[in-house]
C-alpha cells in the first residue's frame, strides 16, 4: 500500500449555483447553495485514500463547526489525521466557489491554513520521511513549501508540487521536487522567461502540464508526450486537478511508469468531474480500475 504525506489546505467549499456569473458590480440569482468539504490539500489526502493509498494529512483548522466537520470527512474518507491540528481563535479556511456557464471562479480564503507553517509541519518530520511519496500545494505559506522541498530532498522523498492556486515558484523548489504539475496558466507564471516547450525540455520527465481536455503533456527526454484524457460528460469540474494530482502520486508511488501513471490519474480525474463537489466524484480504485 502506497505510503503519502499529504501538506496543505482544509477547507470548507461554500458553492452557489447561477446560470450566470455576476460581473463586477452586478448582482445575479442564483439556484441553489450547498456546503461541501474541500481546499487543495484536503481533496488530494481523500482522492488518493479512495485510491487505495495509506494517506496522512498534515494541515490545520479552525477551532468551529467548520473545522469539525472537515475533520469528519476525513476520518469517513480513512484519512488519517493526527497532524491537522485546530488552531484556536481562527476559522476554517473557506472557498468561496460560483459554478455558473459551465466553469467554476473560486475565491479562497486561507485563515486556518495560513498556520501550515515550516515548524508545525517539522512536527511531523518521522511521517514524511517514511512516505513514499509527499504532495504539497499552493494554499499554504510559500515558506513551508521551501521547507517541505528542503527536507523532502535531505532525505530522499519524492515530491511531487502541484503548483496551485498560480504564483511563482523558487528556483530551489523547483530543483528539489520530484514532480511538477501546473496547468498551462501556472506553468506561464511559473516559467515566464520561457516558452512552455523550453521549460518541458528543461524538466524532463519531471514537469507535467495539465492542457484540461486536450490532456497532460510533458518531455520524456528525447519528444513531447501528450497523454490524452477521457471524454465524459461534466457535471462539476471543480477538484478535477487534484483527483489527477492524488492518482498520479498513488500510481507511481506504488511503482507505475510515468505514462502509465499519467493514464490512471486522467482516468480518475475524468470520473471526478461527473458529480457535484469537489470531491462527490472522485472515484475509488475499483471504479478507476474498472474503466481503464
Ligand atoms: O482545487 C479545488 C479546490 O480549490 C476547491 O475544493 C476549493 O477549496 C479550492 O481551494
């Protein structure tokens, strides 16, 4: 059973339903309003536990209803969660998300998560250091990430970055992780003083560029590989990004090659977008399995 150290977010996804989406200074109505467990690192700690893995989440909460209720659907997802620790006097981190005309806008407020700071996660240096994999994102402090690429690469653990929400990246980050997948808005930010082809060819086999539904490319070393996706109807593509992330890192943590790995986490992402939630469709490994 793959081992992985999730390090990131927790949050409540506060959704509204509109056929349209507001402009600026615009007022629309809405459908409907539903309350729903996300935020980056949480959504990839329960995808890759339905995936079969053995997943620890190393985050925070608040000390309020919110934070109860996300560390319910962890335990209910089998994830285990004694370094999400509630930070008193603080709110969970919410994610304010409007799904309207076929697309979600998110805005994210961090609160809670901003305390995933480089010695709250230091207390669980024995967890990562025994993983086989570590995934981190972007909702965090960017000195945590600097610190989690610092210690990942002291003692030999893969890490894979999965850049989002966009911002740049340090250089030794970069150099320290394992695996890289933005989408291609990050990877524009992550590597503006080059074009996407120069920045595949410099991080061979390390950088994945996630082209939604055109599919995942990266540079194998001597050509650029595209792995298509799967074509499927959508319902809600919010937490598709992360359900590819988790799959990727279960499926070569528990020895795939990387195309094949890509394979099983489009696979997974595919099926993740046909039900409401962030985390409503992500499959557990008999569905993704039985669909490969
Ligand atoms: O990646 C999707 C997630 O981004 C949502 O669940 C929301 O919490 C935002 O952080």
């Amino acid at each position: 059973m793959a081992k992985i150290s999730v390090i990131g977010s927790s949050s409540m996804d506060l959704v509204v339903t509109s056929s349209k989406r507001p402009g600026a200074g615009e007022t629309v109505l809405g459908e409907s309003f539903t309350t729903v467990p996300g935020g980056k690192g949480a959504n990839q700690a329960v995808a890759a536990a339905r995936l079969g893995a053995d997943v620890t989440m190393i985050g925070r909460v608040g000390d309020d209803h919110l934070g109860q209720q996300i560390l319910r659907n962890f335990e209910e997802n089998h994830v285990h969660i004694n370094y999400v620790k509630p930070v008193t006097h603080m709110e969970s981190g919410t994610a304010h998300i409007v799904l309207a005309e076929g697309d979600n806008s998110i805005v994210v407020v961090k609160a809670a998560n901003n305390e995933v700071t480089p010695a709250y996660v230091e207390e669980a240096l024995d967890v990562i250091r025994s993983s086989d994999i570590v995934l981190i994102q972007q909702e965090i402090p960017a000195e945590t990430i600097v610190y989690v690429s610092e210690i990942c690469a002291k003692y030999q653990v893969p890490l894979l970055l999965n850049p989002a929400p966009a911002r740049e990246v340090e250089e030794s980050v970069i150099a320290n992780a394992a695996y890289i997948t933005p989408n291609e808005h990050e990877a524009a930010i992550m590597f503006k003083d080059m074009s996407l082809q120069e920045a595949l060819r410099k991080y061979p086999n390390k950088l994945f560029v996630t082209e939604g539904s055109n599919g995942v490319r990266f540079f194998d070393g001597e050509q650029e590989v595209v792995v298509p996706t799967y074509k499927v109807e959508a319902v809600d593509t919010t937490g598709a990004g992360d359900t590819f992330n988790a799959a990727f890192a279960v499926a070569l943590a528990e020895g795939k090659s990387l195309a094949d790995s890509v394979k099983f986490a489009n696979r997974a992402a595919s099926l993740s977008v046909t039900k409401f939630g962030a985390q409503g469709g992500m499959p557990t490994r008999r569905e993704v399995e039985e669909q490969l």
